[in-house]
C-alpha cells in the first residue's frame, strides 16, 4: 500500500506536480513513518531531478541497465583471466575495458535520440551530427 501511494508522486506529468504530490504524500504517511518521510522530503530535489529535462528521457536516466551492461562486460572478462598477479594489473584491464566501452558508446550507440538532445541543449540538430569533435577536444 505505501508502494503504492508513494508511486504516485513519479506518475506525474510535471516536476511541479510530483512536488505537490510528494507534499501529499508525506503529508499522508508522517504519522505512520516519520522517519521515512523526512527522507524523502529532504531528497525531493534529488528525487525529482529527472524530470527538469524533456520527457522522452525520463525512461533512460531513470534505467540502471548501461550500468548493469558495463558491471556485466567487466564481470565476465575478468572471469575470464581469473586471478590476476597485481593490483596495477586489474586496474589496466578495467581500465582498457571502460577506455572501450567509451569508445564504442560514442560511435555506435545513440542512448537518446538527436532530437531529444536538441531539445535538450537548444541547438540545432545539425550541430549533434559531429559529437566526436567537441567530445576529442
């Protein structure tokens, strides 16, 4: 049931209307779980920090999974050489495997559209089109 109610405040449109939502709910639930919701008022702004930008990213900066993709590609391949010898040693190849997940976010994978990156910075598409020039400097 308090899952429920405190799922409310994210299934609004605005960040103005999750924060009169979050007040409602906090109002709500301060007798039962006082603690709770003094955590969460204190977190408001941190809470609702996703929804200052457009909503068509709202899903992604929401989502864990590029991170649970990157734990994964670093799971396995240092399963793959098992023990390592030093400590220099892990840090090189953890180091060589973000240097390539880097490298292959920046020219293969598009995790928000151009579009929604316009919106985002107010520039013109055209400009999005050559990242890899502002991001090499």
């Amino acid at each position: 049931m308090v899952s429920s109610i405190v799922r409310t405040i994210f299934a609004q449109p605005t960040q103005e209307a999750a924060k009169q939502q979050l007040a409602v709910v906090v109002e709500q639930l301060q007798g039962k779980f006082p603690k709770a919701m003094d955590v969460l008022e204190r977190a408001e702004e941190d809470v609702l920090a996703y929804m200052a930008f457009p909503k068509e990213h709202w899903k992604q900066i929401c989502s864990t999974n590029p991170l649970e993709r990157l734990n994964r590609e670093l799971r396995r391949r240092f399963d793959v050489v098992g023990i390592f010898p030093n400590r220099e040693s892990v840090i090189r190849l953890g180091g060589a495997i973000l240097q390539e997940q880097n490298d292959e976010w920046i020219v293969a994978r598009r995790y928000f559209s151009r579009e929604s990156m316009a919106k985002l910075t107010g520039t013109d598409k055209q400009q999005l089109l050559a990242p890899t020039s502002v991001l090499h400097k």
